[in-house]
C-alpha cells in the first residue's frame, strides 16, 4: 500500500466531480456490482445442466485448474441489526450440516485426486458446530475429492462462543487439531454500547478473551470490524482500530457497513431513530492511515496484511514461476484464467472458470428477501429430488469472462500489466483501454512500483463501482432490466443505473 493521501481534504478534492454527479458511497448507496444479482439468471434447462456438469467435472479432474471450497453453515443464534443475510435463527443445526454431507454426496463418487486447496466455513455462525461436526464435513470432503493436501482452512468465529461454549478454551484447542488452521473473528467495534445496539451478543472483552486464546494455540488470525456503523462516531472508529491493529492480526477485514431494507436498522432508518454519522471519506483515510502506521499493507479494498500483501506475494510467485521453469507466457496466462470456488450449502454459490469460451456462475437455492424457513426447505427439496443443489446459472461468454478477469483482479490489487496486455490481446472491446486511460488521468488508478495497477486512495472510495464499469452496456442494461419494479433499489445489489452512468462520464473524457 503506498502511503496514504495527506487528508482526507485530498481525497475529496479528487472526487469532486464525481461527488457532484451523486457517484460517491453512502450509507444507502452500496459500491459492489462484483457478482450478479440472482435476477439476471435464467434457470437450469436439462441441456445447460448437462453442459454445467460436464464442466464441473472436468474442472474437479484438471489438477491444473486452482480449487477452492466455500462452506456455507447457515444458521446463527439471532441476528444482528443490520444484517440483510440468508440466515436461519433457531434452525435445526443437525439438518443444517446433514444438508452440507449430501450436498457433497451429490457428487460422483470418483476420486478426483485434487492435490492443494482452499477451505472457508463461513455463515451464519459456522462456530455454532462443535469440532466433530466440522470434523465430520473436512473428512467428507477429503475422501470425496481425494484431497491431498489442504493449505488453509479459514472458520468464522463469532466472539459469542465464550458464553455459549463453557469450555470455549478447550473448544480451540479442539478446532486447531482437527485441522483449523486460520479463525477469522468478528470483532466489529470496541464500544460496547454500539454492540449492544447491533443485537451482535458479545463485548469487547469477549473478543479480546478469545483472540488471546487464538494466538496461544498459534492459530492464523484475521479480524473482521466494520466501520460506519450506526452510532459509529469517529473517536469510536479510531479506538478500534488502534485496538484491533494494535493486537497484531495476521490480517484485518474493515468492511463498510451498508444500510439495507428487512433490517431493523433500515426501519430505525425510515422512522428518523437511527443516527448515521455517513463520513465514508473521512473514516476510510483513518482507517488506511492506522493501518500504514502499524506496519499492514492493503491487499484488497477491505483487506490489510502484515508485511508484503497478498497481491504482492502471488505476483511474486507468478513471476518467479514464469523465470524458473520459462514457461511461455501464453500457456501461463491460460492457465491463470482457469479457477474454481465450488460453494455448499444453502444460499452458497459457486464460479467456474476453464478457459475464456463458456464459464458459469451457479446459485444455490436461497428466496429474495423470503422467510428464514423457506431458504432451508428449497435446498432439502432439491437433495431429496437427487437433484445437484443449484437453480439458477448466468453463462459467461469470452467477453464477459475476460471483462470479470478484470474486475477480480483490480479490485484484488493484483491487475499486472502483463496479465492486462494478455486478456486485452484475446479480442476485447477497446472501450476498457479508454475507461483505464481515464481513470488514471483522473487519479482514479495508477501503476505501482511492481508494474500492478491499483486504486488511489481516492479510488479506493469507490473501488466496485469503478471496477463494475468493465461490464459491458448490455449487461449492465439487463440487470436494470430485469429488476423487480416493486423491489427497492437498495435491497440487495447497488443501482446498475450509478454504475452505467460513472461508465459514460469516464469514457467520455466528462
């Protein structure tokens, strides 16, 4: 991360134009168009099925292409006051886990021989499960794929385990063992007042109980806090910031907190009882401020890293790669195209990439804005007909696929100008060369030292709108289309419409 702007005086004065055409974040206005809404996807017909599980497949088969699993648990104790997730609060845990086994038992029974992955349990509130259940879910997956060897294995935790496991101590010691290598905690905030406004259960010194515990038993860390929060005044931000950066974390997750309806925070909202100080500017320059002066670098819009960052790290690899074994550029860059996140459970959703031609996103069964029982019952129905847990596909053409490259990569920090010069070499329409041009003659973007292009700080105000801007017009025209009149434009994903109106602005030169 280079050094922060001077003030955030600066960053504003960048924005300027942007602020007056109404392109800035608010507590309303979320800034992430990454994925799609479930609205643009059509349903899975017999012959897409098949095309889908072919490449599946091939994808599990192909040690070549990188892997990694998502482990959706779905169920928490209650919710929190601005949560807007598909969660199931007093839900049947046994079935909930019973309905990840046979998710993954839906799968052939072959070996696939996968050599190295990934794993995250995330939620919901995965802790919820003691260690023999997530046992239990790693010892199906491991038989089931062949996995050779899992690299990390990331479990949400949510600070409430000190109260609801006696034995919370012994419940680390327990997760660590059966191959838990990582605990991302939710920490949120460090007054207590604004957590108990947030219904989120737990105190401070709960967290910080825990995090002791996590860093005795040599476990990887990584703490989740939000910022803009309700209540949220800027003293409250620094404190927990100091507080959180000031513990040493292998990693920090400051994630902006976004004001949505079928929230009693949205309610509070409407009815004038919600106070939002709304200082996105001010508050994120704090937070890279702290950051930096704690020694973390930014690998992502949220994400700050100890030392070098992640993006650094895997271009690093990358290169090293490249010069070790002289592998030909265009069989390397192939080869970065191919990936897979294969999610389970209710609500997950998986990618899958092999190449530039036809690429799927696929939904597992979850309502929009349905009640809590409706998003469990969708997905056993589906187990119980033998059919694979997903129900809606988006297909991605070349074109899609490499303007999504695109996108992931900028907005991971790790866009080099090697892989920019191979994806703009495979056909693409030369309108993403004018918008990348623009945006770093607004200050928008630039190339760092290792050749990567990144957001500036003022960017970084508005890191997914600027990197949405790479869909093309017919895409962002189809989710404007395709949205539910009655629905609130803030329900679920940001307005296409701020999106394709920042595009028209920045290829113009306006």
């Amino acid at each position: 991360m280079k050094k922060p702007a001077k003030s955030h005086q600066e960053i504003q004065k960048t924005l300027e134009r942007f602020i007056k055409n109404d392109i800035i974040r608010t507590s309303l206005d979320d800034y992430a168009i990454i994925t799609f809404p479930r609205g643009m996807m059509d349903p899975l017909t017999p012959r897409i099925r098949e095309r889908v599980e072919n490449k599946y497949d091939r994808i599990l088969a192909d040690n070549k292409i990188r892997k990694h699993f998502y482990i959706h648990f779905g169920l928490c104790t209650r919710k929190c006051s601005g949560c807007h997730y598909a969660s199931i609060t007093n839900g049947d845990k046994e079935e909930a886990i019973r309905a990840i086994h046979d998710h993954i038992d839906m799968f052939p029974s072959h070996k696939y021989a996968i050599g190295k992955t990934v794993l995250f349990f995330g939620g919901g509130t995965p802790s919820l499960m003691a260690p023999h259940e997530i046992k239990s879910i790693l010892d199906k997956l491991t038989n089931k794929f062949d996995i050779k060897k899992v690299v990390k294995a990331t479990l949400e935790m949510h600070p409430e385990i000190k109260r609801d496991k006696g034995g919370f101590e012994d419940y680390i010691k327990q997760i660590k063992k059966i191959g838990i290598t990582r605990v991302s905690l939710g920490v949120q905030e460090s007054n207590d007042n604004i957590l108990r406004e947030s219904n989120r259960g737990h105190t401070i010194k709960d967290a910080l109980e825990i995090y002791g515990l996590l860093k005795k038993y040599r476990l990887k860390t990584n703490l989740d806090i939000m910022w803009n929060l309700p209540n949220q005044t800027l003293e409250d931000l620094e404190k927990t910031l100091r507080v959180a950066f000031g513990l040493s974390p292998d990693s920090i997750c400051a994630y902006f907190y976004w004001l949505r309806p079928g929230t009693r925070d949205y309610d509070l909202y409407k009815q004038n009882k919600l106070k939002l100080l709304n200082k996105p500017i001010e508050m994120k320059h704090l937070i890279k401020l702290i950051a930096s002066q704690h020694g973390y670098r930014q690998a992502t819009t949220e994400h700050f890293y100890k030392g070098r960052s992640l993006a650094k790290r895997i271009s690093a690899k990358c290169l090293r790669q490249i010069d070790r074994f002289r592998i030909k550029k265009e069989a390397f860059f192939s080869n970065y195209m191919k990936h897979a996140l294969i999610g389970l459970g209710p609500g997950s959703y998986s990618y899958l990439f092999s190449g530039l031609e036809e690429n799927y996103m696929l939904w597992s069964p979850v309502p929009d804005n349905a009640a809590d029982s409706a998003i469990s019952d969708g997905f056993r129905k589906m187990l119980d007909a033998g059919l694979k847990p997903y129900d809606r596909v988006l297909i991605f053409g070349k074109e899609e696929t490499i303007r999504l490259r695109i996108m992931f990569d900028l907005r991971a920090g790790r866009l080099s100008k090697k892989q920019l010069d191979y994806l703009l070499k495979q056909g693409v329409d030369s309108e993403i060369e004018t918008l990348l041009n623009n945006y770093i003659k607004y200050r928008l973007l630039y190339w760092n030292k290792k050749g990567q292009l990144v957001y500036t700080d003022a960017g970084d105000m508005m890191p997914n709108y600027i990197a949405a801007s790479f869909s093309t017009d017919d895409w962002l025209s189809k989710i404007i289309a395709r949205r539910d009149e009655k629905e609130d434009r803030y329900s679920w994903f940001p307005d296409a419409r701020m999106v394709l109106k920042l595009k028209n602005m920045v290829k113009k030169g306006l």
